[in-house]
C-alpha cells in the first residue's frame, strides 16, 4: 500500500469546522459552475476534466473555478458542484471508530490467526471482514445506510475508501473479496442515483466495469506512474490528487485531460498552517 495521507483521522477530528464551513459553503451568493446532469439510468457521473477539490480534513469554502470537491460523509455538499462523499467501507477510522465497531458489530472487524485484530499500521485502523458472502451482507447492512445518508444529504458520488484493504491482510482477505464487496456497494450506489468511484487500487482496473465503478479518485498517480492505465479505463473521468510538487508538475504537464489537485498531505482546510492546493 502506497502511504495515504492521514485524511481520515484528520476529518473525525475536524467535525465542527467542517460543518461551519460547510455552512458557509452552502450560503456562498456567488454563481458555481453546473454539476453535470443525470445519464439515462439517473446517475449523474462527473465531467472529465473538471476542476477539482480535496477536502477530507476538514470542509472550506471552494474557490471560484472549482466544479468537482470530494469531503467526508460528515460534511454538507456544495450546492451547484459535483459532490463525492467519502466514505470508509473496507476499514474503520482510528481512535473512537475502532472501539464503534468493538462495541456494535466486533464480528465484522478482521481478526487474525492469533486472534488479535488485524491492522493498516500506516494508520493504525484495524480491517473489516469481507472473507465471507455473510460477512460482506452484513457489512453492507452498516455501510449501506452511510450511502444512502450520501444520497439524502445531496452527494452526486460516494468514494469508499480502502478498496486495496486485501493487500495488507496477511492472506486473510483476497482480491476476490474486494471486488464481490465493491459490487454490493457500487449496485447500493446506484440504486440511489449515486455514482461511485474506484479508489485507488490499479490491480483492478481490468475488471472496473465488471464491479460497476464510473470514474476514479487516485492518489500519487504521477508519482506511480499509473496515471495513463486510469485514464484509458475511464476515458478521462479521473481525479488525481498529488501531494509533490514535482509530481503535480509532471501530471499536468503529461495528462492534460486529468483532473488534478496538489494539496498538502494532511489537507488542512483553508485558512489553517499548513494548507496547500493547487491545480493546472
């Protein structure tokens, strides 16, 4: 697994500026460029190309040319966007989170052979169980509803987030269990009008439309070097967040037709030390 920034913890913690931002967001007068419009199965999928904001640590107001913003299913969406909720659906957040999931569904966290619980040490966050059809049911019957508050809330897209979980599973979870879970979720999605994004995770770009995914939300694809495998996948309906300057150069000076942002690697909100966003 590549290193992510801490963008979870950093969203759990910021609650209450998020939704003061969001407030404000919400209320902002000034005209904002139009969110794309529903395809024929009531899906609304995101324009290539469009201009693009990463706000998973906590929700600011968008600048002026912005059309897309991805923030945290927490957080409100901003009227006359393309809004991506992010959801986490293949581990639990840190810190309170884990002991959420202790306390309501500990049979749905994933434990090891030794019994102990089986974590991402680059973020200390223990794995959810998709080994099983059961299991991953059951999964669905918590992460389903967090989809549905997407829909409700007025989201255009939910991004859930550890779709490569099975990489650092000691063997306990494989790369079909992803995919049979990323099904139940994107058909959830689509059931309720939202698209859903591939994150990460270029091992299964082969097999995108197969899971249903409509476009894709990735980290470091300049650095990687995997930025023409998701654009050909999905015919430009990319958004790359880079957090190198150097890699942002590369990325927009070679794939134009990629959405890319550079933000800083805990993506502070605007206003706070730290913050940095940049795009072509």
């Amino acid at each position: 697994m590549r290193p992510l920034p801490r963008t979870r913890a950093a969203a759990t913690a910021a609650v209450l500026l998020m939704l003061l931002s969001a407030c404000s967001a919400t209320t902002d007068p000034r005209p904002r460029p139009t969110a794309p419009g529903p395809d024929e199965d009531g899906v609304r999928r995101p324009a290539a190309g469009a201009v693009f904001d990463y706000q998973l640590g906590g929700a600011y107001r968008p600048t002026d040319d912005v059309e897309a913003v991805s923030r945290d299913r927490g957080a409100e969406p901003v009227p006359g966007l393309y809004n991506i909720c992010y959801v986490n659906a293949f581990q639990t957040q840190p810190g309170a989170a884990v002991a959420w999931w202790r306390k309501k569904h500990p049979d749905l966290l994933l434990h090891g052979r030794d019994g102990e619980l089986v974590v991402d040490e680059d973020w200390d966050e223990p794995l959810l169980d998709l080994s099983s059809a059961a299991k991953r049911r059951s999964l669905l019957g918590v992460v389903g509803p967090w989809i549905d508050g997407c829909a409700e809330r007025g989201f255009d897209a939910v991004e859930p987030d550890n779709l490569d979980s099975y990489t650092r599973s000691d063997g306990l979870l494989s790369e079909a269990d992803a995919i049979a879970f990323a099904r139940l979720l994107a058909d959830r999605a689509h059931a309720r009008g939202l698209a859903i994004a591939q994150k990460n995770t270029a091992e299964l770009l082969d097999g995108h439309e197969d899971i249903g995914f409509d476009f894709a939300l990735v980290e470091e694809c300049a650095r990687y070097e995997e930025c023409p495998r998701f654009t050909r996948a999905y015919d430009g309906r990319v958004f790359d967040v880079e957090y190198e300057q150097e890699d942002f150069a590369t990325a927009c000076r070679t794939w134009p037709r990629l959405s890319v942002v550079l933000r800083d690697r805990d993506v502070h909100p605007a206003g706070e030390p730290g913050h940095v966003r940049e795009t072509c």
